[in-house]
C-alpha cells in the first residue's frame, strides 16, 4: 500500500489573525501545546512509523498549524531526528506564516532538508492586508526581511500565495514581483468557509480573470519567470498541452482520502486539515485506532465518493480526467457535503482550460511548447 502524506498539526495556536482564515475555530493556548506534544512525541512517532510502513514507497510528513514555528526548536529536533531513526528516506515540509523564522529554525531546516513554504499574499502592504497580526498590524514587511533571512543563509523555500479580490486589475505588479524576487510561487484564490470573511472569497469569474491576465503576462515575457515558478500556470499549461499530464495537486486527486492523514498532537486523525474538527472527516484517536482500522476508513470515504462522482455530472465535463470532482473541502464548503462533485471553483476551473487550449491552439504555441525543456509533460 502507498505510504500517504501525513499533515502533522503541530498546532492550533497562531500569532496572526488572518481574515480569511478558515481555522479560528480551533485555537489553543501554546503552552499548554509545547508540552503536550514533548510528552507524547514518542506515541505520535510510533503510530506515524505503522502508518508509513511501506519502505519502498516515498514518505512525507508536513508540519503545519496554526502555525508549527510557535512550538520550539528542541521539540522539531527531537521529532524529526526519531522519525528518521525509523525511516531514514522520509521527507519532510513546513508550512509558515514566517514572522517567527530566525537562524535557529533556518539551520535546523536545512540540516533535515525540511522544505520551507511561506504563507505572503500579493506584493506589497495593501495586496497583504488579510495577513494581520491580532492587533491589526501588517505583516508583510516582517515576512518579506524573513524571506531575505532565507536567501541570504542559502536556504530552499517558495510561497503560497492566497488570492482575495483585492489582486484582481493588479496582475502585472504580482508577476514583476514574482520576477524582481525570483520566487516560486503556488497560487489559490481564498477558500469559501463558514468561518472566515468571505467577502475577499473571489467568484468563480473574477478568478478565471485573474488568471487569464496574468498568464497572459507570463506569455508575452516568459523569459523573466521559468514556467515552474508558478505552479498554476504550470499545471493548466501541461493540461492544455498533453492529455496524458497528470495533475499532482491534492484538489485534482480522485483518491485524496487515501494519500492523506491529517494528524494532531492530540493524536486526532481526520482526512483532511482544512476540515479538521468536521465529524464526517474524523477516523478517531490513535490511542484506541489500529492503523487497520484507519486504512478501511480511509477506503470508504474514497470508495463512497468515487461513487458519488461517477453518478454525477463530472463524469462527463471535460477536466474530469484532471479533477476527479474537485476538492471534497472545496465541495463541503459550498454544499455542506464532502461527497458532492461540485466543489466552488468548478467553473472557473473548466473555463481556464477551454481557455488556454483554445489559447494555444490558435497561436500554434502546442507545436513550439512541445519540444521547450522546461515543461516536463
């Protein structure tokens, strides 16, 4: 059996207090974590090792929150060196808001080739506003001197970038920002959430025109941005150009129940991290779940959502081979449903890829693209 990612939540605490954040509900007092977790490091390592029992299969744990750099230094230590005692090939990823990075976390990171992602919206203080610290301060100057921490000390990163309206008519700044930095980037509009403000939550067609101008931008200067340094742009490019691409984003997975464990400290498993603490997600606790009993659980909600799938419009909708239905927590979000194959973002999908490929097609850019090195299709 494939080994899935663990999403470990070394957290709920979070020092920010972001706009569109889907997770409040689910805070905690950081103490009381920081020693929770040190006390039962060993049990959460020992389950971890049977659920990734495969050894000829790729291991990955992401450390992610609330934001995972509130707990401290020593305790990644520890935990990262014991998950290696028991699979010396597993590869691990954080996932940060950045303003606690400092030369500690960036050395220990590079010493365990732990990859870094940070969490910075847009190009500037006005494109980042949803990103606040709790008494409503600004964090995108902290994030961007981190950023230049990272460089400077040589270490691997890219940015997650969530987009709210706010960055619709300013795609040419994002992608000169892109350019001037030299990041890579993963982009993704706000999600839709009962917990979070949603009036930044952009409509299915304000996202497909953003991403239109701004691959339209790309186009015209691919020179100053290689392909890969935005993913989206990447992965609808490939899309149009090879029918046989394979998507490899989590949303685009027809069994993203099975390649998935979402894991707390509490030794809580649920499918999903973005619907942590929904009932319908939830496996059960380590403490009286053998790992027996969490892979059949894992095979019925993909079972059952194959199912729903198949019966259901998606089968006949021209990305279904690169979609599979969406996101079942895109889905819930819109339909209170994990199983619907509706998922928010439906649409704007499929006419981003009539798009490019008509795109494409009309330009002759299939024929030049094709035979260009720096898209592995």
């Amino acid at each position: 059996m494939k080994n899935p990612t663990i999403i470990l939540r070394m957290t709920n605490a979070c020092n920010l207090n972001c706009t569109y954040c889907y997770d409040k509900k689910n805070r905690m007092n950081i103490n009381e974590e920081n020693e929770f977790i040190d006390k039962n490091l060993d049990k959460l390592v020992t389950y971890i090792h049977k659920i990734q029992s495969n050894p000829n299969e790729k291991s990955n744990i992401i450390f992610h929150g609330g934001e995972p750099l509130l707990i401290k230094v020593d305790i990644y230590e520890k935990l990262i060196k014991n998950l290696r005692r028991n699979n010396p090939n597993v590869k691990f990823s954080v996932q940060t808001n950045a303003t606690l990075l400092n030369e500690e976390f960036i050395n220990l990171f590079k010493k365990y080739k732990v990859n870094i992602g940070i969490s910075l919206d847009g190009y500037n203080e006005e494109q980042n506003k949803c990103r606040i610290y709790k008494d409503g301060k600004n964090s995108f100057d902290i994030v961007m001197k981190k950023i230049t921490l990272l460089k400077d000390m040589k270490a691997k990163f890219g940015i997650i970038m969530t987009l709210s309206k706010g960055v619709l008519g300013h795609e040419k700044e994002l992608y000169d920002f892109i350019a001037e930095n030299e990041i890579g980037c993963n982009m993704r509009p706000a999600f839709l959430s009962d917990s979070t403000d949603n009036e930044y939550v952009m409509s299915n067609s304000e996202f497909m025109k953003f991403f239109i101008n701004i691959f339209e931008i790309w186009y015209a200067d691919d020179k100053r941005v290689k392909l890969t340094q935005i993913r989206e742009i990447y992965e609808e490019f490939a899309k149009a150009l090879n029918p046989k691409y394979v998507v490899r984003s989590c949303v685009a997975s027809d069994n993203c129940f099975e390649n998935f464990v979402s894991l707390d400290i509490n030794g809580e498993l649920y499918s999903c991290n973005r619907l942590y603490n929904n009932k319908d997600l939830y496996y059960g606790n380590i403490n009286d779940m053998t790992v027996e009993e969490l892979n059949r659980k894992m095979k019925e909600l993909t079972k059952k959502r194959k199912e729903n799938i198949e019966n259901s419009k998606c089968k006949k909708c021209s990305i279904y081979k690169y979609c599979y239905g969406g996101c079942p927590a895109s889905a819930f979000a819109k339909n209170n449903d994990i199983f619907s194959a509706d998922d928010y973002y439906c649409e704007a999908k499929v006419g981003i890829y009539k798009y490019l490929k008509a795109r494409l097609e009309q330009t002759g850019a299939i024929n030049e693209y094709e035979t260009r090195k720096n898209i592995k299709v």
